[in-house]
C-alpha cells in the first residue's frame, strides 16, 4: 500500500490557489463604489468643472468687446470648458491618488497583495474599474458643462452647437482625458505611497509644468512646452488645432504614452518591494 502523496504548501506570501482576474475586478468595483471619498471627490469634480465652466462663460461674455482680434479669433464653444478643466483635473487626479494611497495609510494594501498574490493582477483590476469610472462619469460632466455654458454665450452670439466641427470629439476627448488623468495619478500614487506627496506632484506634473513650460526660450522652448503633460492632453479640448499645440489625438496620444509608462513604473516597483 502506497502513502498518498503529500500536499505541496504554498509558498509564503501566495494563496493556495489561483485567484481568477474576474474575482479581482468584482472585489475593486466594490471598493471604489462604497468608500464615500469615491462619491465626494466625484461630485467635487463635477461640481468645478461645470461650476468654473459657468463662471469663465459668463466672464468671456462681459468681455468680449474688450478682447483684442487674435482672443476673439482663437474663441470657441470649448473655451470656457478648457479654463475650467486646469482646476478640475486636480480634483480627478487627486481621486486617482485616494484609490491607491488610502489602502496603503490603512494597512488594507497588505491584505489586498496577501488575496491577490499576482500584483499586476492587482494593480491592472484597479486601474480598469478606476478609469470605467472616471471615463463614465468625466464624459457625462463634460457634455453638461457644454450645455451649462451655451446659453450663457449666447448673449453675444458665441454660443455653438454639438454638432458643430470638432466639438463631439473635444466633448467626449474631454472625458477621455479625465480618465487618463485620473490613472496617471493613481501610477503616481503607487510609486509614493503618501497622498498629499503624490496630490502635490500630481498638481505640479498637470499645473506648474504647463505654466513652466511658456518660459522657454526659442523655438526649441515651444516644441517642449508642446509636449509638456497637460500642454499634450489639453490639445483634445480645442475644436480645431492650436497654433502652439499638438493636434488633438496626437496630443492625447501623447498624454496616454506618458501614462502607460508611468502605471509600467508603478507594477515594476510594486512587484519588487514589500506593500
């Protein structure tokens, strides 16, 4: 009679059995949709984006008679929008930060990595449910800002429509963008573990760098300054192609690679060091 074999224990650190990508996604969408800071940051969001939409309409409105010809030409339905997304994107991004940073200042992240021993399973399933959310929420909130400010501009004629050239895809791009924010910040977060130093590097990444970047000197200066963050993903709000910005897709384009490197940072350092 022979023994049965013995069972193989599972390495330290790892579960005894393979936790499916599904189970992990349930497990985040749960998380994001019962912490109340999810529900507040996203109401913050809304509310200065359509809040500053309203305001810089009604500002570009008073205006408009004192405008030099190169502001009036350069004007469109977007702009008001555009303004007011440099105080919202901090917002978003700052809710990208909480998602990841606020597991590590409870100690829950040592929990989550001990269920999900596979870390990118970990770190891909938030980042999913995390940009779903964002996207969702951020196209929705960028169409009532554009319906918020029409019939302020149309006091004095600026007002356009949906269906105008360019203006769906900076409506719904807008959205896009949001999301992208939101998981670069989130990248941000894994790679500092601290919320207030990965908020503050968020702001100065999406905020200072832009303004930095006017200071350049030269032609070399303002193809920098193109590429800058949020220099490159602003360019998806213009109707049409700035003169000192990157196309639209290709400046979005160029806001996706920065945060694709940066989320492949953060895994590479989660994998090698202890949560």
């Amino acid at each position: 009679m022979t023994a049965a074999p013995a069972h193989r224990a599972a390495p330290p650190g790892r579960s005894a059995h393979r936790v499916k990508f599904g189970h992990v996604l349930a497990a985040e969408w749960t998380k994001i949709r019962t912490v109340k800071s999810t529900f507040w940051t996203l109401l913050a969001g809304a509310v200065v984006l359509i809040g500053f939409t309203a305001l810089w309409a009604l500002a570009f409105s008073a205006t408009f008679d004192q405008m030099t010809d190169t502001e009036r030409a350069t004007f469109t339905p977007m702009t008001p929008i555009q303004v007011a997304f440099y105080f919202a994107m901090v917002v978003f991004g700052a809710l990208g930060v909480l998602v990841i940073t606020a597991e590590y200042s409870t100690g829950m992240i040592r929990t989550a990595l001990t269920s999900v021993p596979r870390r990118a399973h970990y770190l891909a399933a938030k980042t999913l449910v995390l940009a779903l959310v964002v996207l969702a929420v951020g196209v929705a909130v960028t169409f009532a800002s554009f319906f918020v400010a029409q019939p302020i501009l149309a006091g004095k004629g600026l007002d356009g429509s949906i269906g105008d050239p360019g203006v769906l895809r900076a409506v719904v791009g807008g959205g896009v963008w949001l999301m992208l924010i939101a998981v670069m910040a989130l990248a941000l977060g894994t790679l500092l573990r601290h919320t207030a130093g990965s908020i503050v590097l968020v702001f100065v990444a999406l905020f200072v760098l832009g303004i930095a970047g006017g200071f350049l000197p030269g032609s070399w200066g303002a193809t920098v300054n193109e590429y800058l963050p949020s220099n490159a993903g602003s360019a998806i709000l213009a109707p049409a192609r700035q003169p000192d910005q990157l196309a639209p897709w290709t400046g979005l384009a160029v806001f996706a690679i920065y945060t694709v490197v940066l989320l492949a940072a953060a895994l590479v350092v989660m994998e090698r060091r202890d949560a």
